[in-house]
C-alpha cells in the first residue's frame, strides 16, 4: 500500500481549510447581498447596553405591510441570547382632526440577536418608530427612530435607559435638582389620592333601521298582481294596510274546495251543521281552511269567504307590520312565484344608533348602559337610548368596535343615514388618580415623576387606566400620598436623559 508524503498532506490540508474559508465568504456575502435587496444595510447605534441596527422592508416604507430587520446585541457585540424581549410600535402623532394612530409591530425571533416586527402603515407620510428592548440581565433600552414613505431608509433619532416599573430602582435613578433650578424649570407638584371618577366616552354614530323587526311579504302560491295600493319605496304602512291585490288560481282553487266541503250534497247554501253533512265532509272542509291558513289568509278573511258562499277572485294582501317599504319588487300586472319577495319593510320606531367606539373604550361599554343621542340638525334637545349589544369583533380599518343603542323614534325624524353624536357615561366609585398633566408618553410606556423630597425626583413607570376629566385612574405604580410632579416633567425628562448619556 502506497503512503501519502506527509508534506504533502499537510499542503492537502491547508488548501482545503483555504477552500471552506472561501466558500464561507461567498455565502456571508450572499446573504449580506439579500439583506441589501430586502431591507438596506443599517448603521448600529449604541443605546443604553446594547447595540442596535434597524433596517425597513422594502428599504423605502409603504402604505400596507412592512417589515423592520432588527439586530440587537451586547457591549461586546455578541448577539444577545436569554429571554431578551423586543417591541416595537410605529406612530404618527394626532394633528387637526386626525387622532393619532398607530402599528404595533408583530415581533418574530428569527435567531439569537435578530428579529424582525410585523406592522402596517395605514396612510403616507412620517412615522415614529420606538424599539424597547427588555432583558433581565440589563436595563431596558429604547431607540427612536424616523421612517417616511417617501425616503428609503431609517434614521435614528434617540436613544436611552428607560425607568424600571420597579419602586426601588426607580428611585435609584432619580435626579437631583436644587431650588433654583426647579424654579428655572417651573416644578410644580401635587399629592394624588382616591377620588370619585366618572368617565365619558363620546363617539359617532349612525342611524339604522332595526334589523331585528324587518319583514319581508313573500307569498306562498303563484299568481298575477292586480292592484298595487303601496306603490314606491320609502311609502310609510301601518299594520294590516292593504299592500296589494292578486289574482291566484291556486288560491281560488283552494276557496271553492272548502265552500264545496262545506256545502251538503242537497243544499245549495255552505252549512256545516245541516244534517246532510257527513263525518268526511267536516274533514275535507278543515283541511281546505288550514290549507288557507298555511298560506297566511286570515282567518277572518276565510269566515267572510264562508258566510258569502263565494269564493274571491281578487284577494288583498295586508301589511303584517308598521313602516317604511325599503324595497319593491314588483308592478301593476307582475306575475309572481311562491317565494318570491315582493316587498320589504323596516320599522321607524324603534330605531338603532350604532356607534363606533375606539377600541381602547370599548372596556368601559356595558348593555344596558344608556347613552345620549346629540344631533344638531333637529334642533330638540338631546334623546336617551339604552345600549342593547356590543359587537364582538372590530372594524380592520377604523379599530373600532360598534355599539348599537336601540332608541325611540315615535315622530320618526331621527332617519337611517343620518349621523349622529353619542356620548355614554361610565361611574367607576372611587379609584386612585393622577392628573393628566403628571403623564409622560413614551411609546407604550406611561411614566410619572415622584418627588422624593431633598430636591431628588424618580421616574416612574405606571400603568393607567379610564381617563376622567383631567384625570386618569392608576392601575399600578404609585400609591395613594405619593406626590407627583404637574408641571416642568418634560424638562425633568430631557435633563435626565442628558444627564444619563453624560455618564455614559
């Protein structure tokens, strides 16, 4: 057996090595080469502990779906691994009329360090971008960055630490500010405590017809229509008004079968109790009334049939409830099917208000509630409605949900279409408050500054609840003789993030 000279072995061995490096490189940069095509290469930034590179797909942002690419990874560069938690939120702050409106993103871990968030962006223009990164091993972070859709790329804006939800670590970052610099900045505080909330929630609303007490007139034989008495749409009825008149065979078939049974075999008169009617007789004569009466003919019509001895050739058709014909189907000499629908009717009184609540309200609605119908077009003083369902899903576009209002609408001048305001008014006792001017927002975190006397104030996250007023109920975070900062928190914000990026 021939061997190998072990030089060149070793030469076999190091042009092999040579050959992996290579085709390692190959594929990094094919890979880097898709990340450019998919979503731009993105400058890192260094926020709080963590390095972070963030790069949009397509690299220019679309109304509709998008995607961010998100690498995250310690001092040292190494890809953060653990229960690190990534979000991420897209905003555009309210202007005008406009409310604000967001996109939080749908986070994916793709593999250690990277992710990538889900979200949409429902018209052009500028968006926020906020990416919070939360692990135990270190203080949470937050970059803020700036996307449009008419420029490719992300730019970044700002990042830091953010203040834990935690009491004691919070007041570890306070600050501290002398007299004269809380006067230069104009603090102002209060003590907060529990107080009697009420919270109200103003939404639009449209009238609509009550889909619960709409009829439709269908017949159950065939024929042709002789007379219309209701002859156009929006035509107000009322109960047992005659609609419209038909001639049937069927129908007149079925009325000479039971003046036939009804009639005995030697008279010329229908008398079910002359002594010449028979057992069978009766029979035949009770099948052929309920055959009528399964048609819908009433039965007094069927009692007129039987005194008269004559069967109807022209039979009216009434109306089987009160209000507006919304549809019709049909004109002077129409042939009919058994089925098919003639007309269609909508009641006026009552009459529904669907409102569209904001989902974030949506909460607060409760059947049974009752709301206020405001209009400025009617020039009456506002009506009562009671809430009677609330839609269990929302509307994709809007995020919003419908509540519908079952209202009194006896003049008939509230009208299906017509917009309306309703307001609705939750008593939610005593609760814990902040005012509202005590609230920073940033992103999906809610932070207050507590004023721990000798000049030091600590952030604090906190978790908020109904908004009453100027004031907001708190869920968590502060306590009842806190004392919170009203005015100037802005300030005390942006000087502690200075102060924190000084230390850095």
């Amino acid at each position: 057996m021939s061997r190998v000279p072990e030089s060149q072995s070793r030469r076999g061995g190091r042009v092999a090595r040579v050959a992996a490096l290579l085709a390692a490189a190959l594929l990094a940069a094919l890979l880097a080469g898709c990340a450019g095509r998919d979503g731009g290469t993105a400058p890192t930034q260094t926020v709080g502990a963590y390095r972070i590179a963030v790069a949009n797909r397509p690299a220019q942002p679309v109304v509709g779906d998008n995607t961010l690419l998100i690498d995250v990874r310690d001092g040292a560069g190494n890809p953060v691994a653990g229960p690190t938690v990534v979000e991420a939120l897209v905003t555009m702050p309210a202007m005008g009329s406009m409310p604000r409106m967001e996109s939080k993103g749908v986070v994916k871990r793709l593999k250690p360090g990277r992710y990538e968030a889900r979200y949409g962006l429902a018209m052009g223009g500028d968006w926020t971008v906020e990416v919070w990164i939360t692990s135990p091993a270190a203080t949470p972070a937050r970059a803020v960055y700036r996307l449009s859709t008419s420029v490719a790329g992300v730019q970044f804006e700002e990042g830091a630490r953010t203040p834990s939800g935690d009491a004691a670590a919070s007041d570890a970052e306070a600050i501290v500010l002398d007299p004269a610099r809380r006067q230069e900045i104009g603090v102002r505080t209060e003590t907060i405590g529990r107080r009697h909330l009420k919270t109200t929630i103003r939404a639009a609303g449209k009238v609509a017809y009550d889909e619960t007490r709409r009829a439709e007139i269908s017949l159950k034989f065939s024929g042709w229509v002789r007379e219309i008495h209701v002859d156009y749409t929006g035509k107000l009825v009322r109960a047992g008004e005659p609609l419209l008149s038909v001639y049937s065979p069927e129908l007149l078939a079925a009325q000479q079968e039971l003046l036939e049974a009804l009639r005995p075999a030697t008279g010329s008169h229908a008398d079910p109790t002359h002594p010449g009617a028979t057992a069978s007789d009766s029979a035949m004569a009770s099948a052929a009334r309920q055959r009528l009466l399964l048609w819908d003919i009433p039965a007094s019509r069927i009692d007129a049939i039987v005194r008269s001895g004559v069967a109807q050739e022209v039979v009216p058709i009434p109306a089987p409830m009160s209000g507006v014909v919304v549809e019709k189907n049909l004109v002077q000499g129409s042939a009919f099917t058994a089925g098919q629908a003639l007309y269609k009717i909508a009641p006026v009184n009552p009459i529904w208000v669907v409102a569209s609540v904001y989902q974030y309200e949506l909460d607060l609605v409760r059947e049974g509630m009752i709301g206020e119908i405001e209009t400025p077009f009617l020039g009456a003083a506002s009506r009562r409605g009671r809430v009677s369902a609330i839609n269990p899903f929302l509307d994709p576009e809007t995020r919003t949900g419908e509540v519908r209002l079952e209202v009194a609408n006896p003049n008939g001048d509230l009208k299906p279409g017509m917009f309306v305001d309703v307001v609705l008014e939750r008593d939610l006792g005593e609760r814990l408050a902040v005012p509202e001017s005590a609230v920073l927002f940033e992103g999906n975190r809610r932070v207050v500054f507590v004023d721990l006397g000798e000049g030091r104030l600590a952030p604090r996250e906190v978790q908020l609840g109904a908004k009453s007023g100027g004031l907001y109920e708190v869920r968590s975070g502060l306590k009842a003789g806190d004392v919170v900062v009203t005015s100037g928190n802005f300030l005390i914000s942006a000087e502690s993030r200075l102060r924190a990026s000084g230390s850095k």
